[in-house]
C-alpha cells in the first residue's frame, strides 16, 4: 500500500498549498454561505478537500464536480455513511444502524449495503467513507457509540468491520475505520467533553484494539483517532487526536499502520473550542495526523500560518505523500458509475431492519387486540405507522395508542405494547432513558394483562425493565422496523437474528 512513498520536498508545492494539503473543511448545505466559502477554499487555497453535512444527491453532484473543476488538485470529498449515504445526504439510502447487521451477521448482506453505500457516494462525486465504527461497545451506558457498533464482541467487530471497509475499497471509495483505539469504554459523549479510558494496554489490545489490528492487516487505507484520552497509552494524558505515542508508537509503529490518519471533527467540544483551535491542529498534525478534519476557520489559520517552516519538515513531506497517493487510488475520477435505482435500494434497507428484529424473549400475542404507549418523538411517526400496517394485516386490532404523560387504564384487557425509541447523536445522549421517562415505563409494571417492549435503536433500555413478559429490539425507527415488529407479534414473521450484545436485567 505505501511501503516506500517518495517524500515531497519543500520544493514540490508552493507554500500558500502545501499546509492546505492538510486542511479538510466542511460543506453544509443548510448553511447559505457553505458553497461559495468551499470554492474560494478550493480555488484560492488549495484544500484537501471537504466533509458533506445534509444537501440532497442532486445538489451534492452538481457541488463536488463545480469544485472538482475549480481546484487544481484531486479532492477528497467525505461523509459520514455509517448508516448509508441517507445519513448525510436526502435522497439516498437510510439503513439501520450497524448493531443491525451485528445481530444478523451475514457477511454477504453486510456487502451488498456496503456496496449500495459506495455506489450512491461514487453517484455523488463522494470518495471517502468515514466508516465503518471499529469501535467494541463493551458499555451499555456509552452515550454516543452504543448502536453504532456491531457488536460488544471484538470478534464480530473485527469480522464485519474488515468486511465493509474492504468492500467499499473494491468499489473505488475510501474506508476509514474509527475511532482508534476505541470509543466503545466511554461513558461520556466526545461531542460535548473530554472521556477519558482507564483500560490497561492488555485489556486494549484484546478488545478495543482487535478490530483495527486486524483491519489494518486487510489493507485498511484510513483511521481516525478518538477525542479521548487514554490512561495507559499517554502518559500526559492527551487524546489520541494529539497524542504522539498513540499515533506514531502505536498505530504506525507497533500495529504497522501507513495509511492516512484523518482527525474526527475539530468542532466538538473535546478539544477545547475555538480559542484552541489554531495550537490544536498545529498538535495534531506535529503527533501523527495527515488531515485535519472540519475546523471552525480554515481561511483564518491558512492566512496566518501557511508560510510556517513547520509546513517544510519531513515528517509533513511524508504526510504530503500518503495523501497524494492515497488521492491517486480514491480520488483522482475512474469509471462513471451508472444511476442507483434508490427505490430498490431503499427497499434493501427494509428487509435489512426487518430481519435484524430481535426477540429478546417472549413473541407472539396471547390475544388479539394491543394498546400501544409512546413517547410522541418526531422519529416514531413513521415506525408507528409501520406498526398499524403490520398489525392491521394481522388481524391484530389496535385498540388506542397512548402518548406519555397519558397513561392507559389500569385494568387494560388487550396487550399493552410499549414503544421506546433511542438513539445516538452528538451532544445529546438521547440514547441513554431520561429518569422521568423511566418513571412512566416502570409505572406500566402494575397492569394485570400482557406487556410487551419494542426498543427501536439502542436495545440496552430493555435491560431497565425486567417486567415485560415480551421484548423485541430493532436498530432504527423507520416503517419498516416498525412493521417488523408487529408482524412478529401477530406470528406472521419470525426471525434468526441474535442480539449481538448482553443485556444484563
């Protein structure tokens, strides 16, 4: 892969481009000013490229061939698709999250979504994929990977991990694994603080790090390290973004790594702000890392700092390197992909949330009729439909939904289905069950008839609630899933998958 990369000498570009070579900014479609700052980045500075937030496919192509054409050099152009490239980007396919394919572990469909996700990218002008999540959730209570991870058996990580990285490389996009060397101990949200992991080195080595060892030794031509620092690993007790003996010891050096290393986003909270920045990614580049991703003021350090001699060094010649030859594999045109058909695409994404549905215990009704109570979250309207379909062509009837702080009657003579809806995102934990929501689901123990929980997204709630007599955990919200569960329940459908992690009442 690089075993002897030539290394740019200070000669090979001028100044004002080669500190730019490491600067990889954002484009937000939300943002009105995002474009046009993204072309005079590309045309005036040079960047290495850009991560996508939200725009649809249309927009998206139309953007990355105008900068494509603006910038002198290839650019790498990212986005976050560990759930699909509908993660990012509208329009595109929206699969469940990756504990889905954990609990089916069928390696040829964890393909067939890889390669839907690199087409619809490729589709887009997008050439790297910041997946898959190497991350072993090994705490329930982890906040921000949780249901990102396959599994909290490193085992299975490793397995589906260097399954999806290798097939989106064979479909010509850039895999980069996260977050090295492994977010899944924290129980803190590196969007809003700074975790720290007090695991010994041994106990790393046999969980944590497994799965990028072992993708690493499959080719893996990205990682990108955690905003989280690492107890047995630095001694002074910095993440692994600025952490020279996590980056150069480790990665490279014990573990062999000598692909790109590309930062996680410089605008969450664990490294300190914006009055930090500028010292933060001068840090980062100086411990180990290739691309820094996302800053706040990419225009603001590229003026002030593009002329340092610490853009001259050798150790920044041999990043030049990685990243000319890593954009000479990924980023420099290929074939022309044909359209996605994003119809079928997304109704792959169903089957793959309908049969990742887990029956925790229990299953099929006793009776025949079901109250539902939920929490009335934006993100349920649609499983919630999923569930009247399911249940409607079941002959299943729905009696009356119950949206909290309402309660149903006590002596409720139909089943009572609970629906509880949670997953990760950035700055919220809205993975881990809020006391007052837990204080509603336990007042639920004292009715007489059935009681069934739906998890949808993070199954670990259910291990708060030892009452139900049924559970059934899926790892999304959408319609699918919801009629999935249904259709379980109503004994129309059964399935295989396995939790493919513990839950502990």
């Amino acid at each position: 892969m690089y075993e002897n990369p030539s290394v740019f000498s200070s000669k090979d570009l001028p100044a004002s481009r080669r500190a730019a070579q490491f600067i990889m900014p954002r484009i937000d479609f939300q943002d009105p000013g995002s474009v046009k700052r993204a072309e005079r980045l590309a045309r005036d500075f040079g960047v290495c490229g850009f991560i996508i937030f939200n725009g649809d496919v249309e927009r998206v192509r139309e953007t990355t061939r105008r900068l494509s054409d603006l910038s002198e050099f290839p650019l790498f152009f990212g986005c976050d698709v560990e759930r699909g490239l509908g993660q990012r980007v509208s329009g595109g396919t929206l699969f469940p999250f990756a504990m889905a394919q954990g609990a089916m572990d069928d390696e040829e469909l964890l393909k067939r979504q890889a390669m839907i996700t690199a087409r619809e990218m490729r589709c887009c002008g997008l050439n790297l994929a910041f997946a898959p999540v190497l991350d072993v959730n090994s705490e329930p209570q982890n906040p921000i990977i949780n249901v990102r991870a396959f599994s909290d058996d490193p085992a299975v990580v490793s397995k589906l991990g260097g399954v999806f990285a290798e097939t989106m490389q064979k479909e010509g996009v850039l895999a980069c694994g996260k977050h090295f060397p492994g977010h899944g101990a924290t129980l803190e949200d590196s969007h809003a603080c700074l975790p720290t992991v007090e695991r010994s080195f041994e106990r790393l080595m046999e969980s944590d790090l497994l799965p990028f060892r072992e993708a690493i030794a499959k080719r893996l031509h990205c990682v990108m390290p955690a905003h989280v620092c690492y107890t047995a690993l630095d001694p002074l007790g910095v993440p692994a973004t600025l952490s020279e003996p996590i980056l150069r010891g480790l990665l490279r050096g014990r573990l062999g790594f000598n692909g790109l290393i590309v930062s996680d986003s410089f605008r969450m909270d664990a490294l300190g702000g914006d009055e930090r920045e500028e010292e933060n990614i001068l840090a980062a580049l100086a411990s180990g890392v290739d691309i820094v991703l996302d800053p706040r003021d990419p225009e603001g350090f590229l003026e002030r700092r593009a002329e340092d001699d610490f853009f001259k060094d050798t150790a920044r010649g041999e990043s030049l390197s990685r990243i000319s030859y890593a954009k000479g594999l990924f980023a420099s045109g290929g074939d022309e992909v044909p359209p996605p058909d994003f119809k079928k695409n997304r109704e792959e994404a169903g089957e793959i949330a309908r049969r990742s549905a887990c029956v925790v215990r229990g299953g099929r009704l006793r009776g025949e009729k079901v109250s539902v109570f939920h929490f009335g979250r934006e993100d349920t309207e649609e499983l919630l439909d999923g569930l009247r379909e399911g249940f409607s062509e079941g002959g299943v009837t729905l009696e009356k939904s119950f949206c909290c702080p309402e309660l149903p009657p006590r002596e409720n003579v139909s089943s009572l289905v609970c629906v509880l809806s949670a997953a990760p995102a950035g700055w919220t934990e809205n993975c881990i069950v809020p006391p007052a929501i837990a204080d509603y689901v336990n007042g639920l123990s004292s009715f007489s008839g059935e009681k069934i929980l739906l998890t949808f997204g993070s199954p670990y709630p259910a291990a708060e609630f030892p009452f139900f007599d049924t559970v059934i955990s899926l790892f999304d919200s959408s319609r699918a899933a919801g009629r999935a569960a249904a259709e379980i329940l109503a004994g129309e459908r059964t399935s295989a998958a396995k939790l493919p992690v513990r839950i502990d009442p």
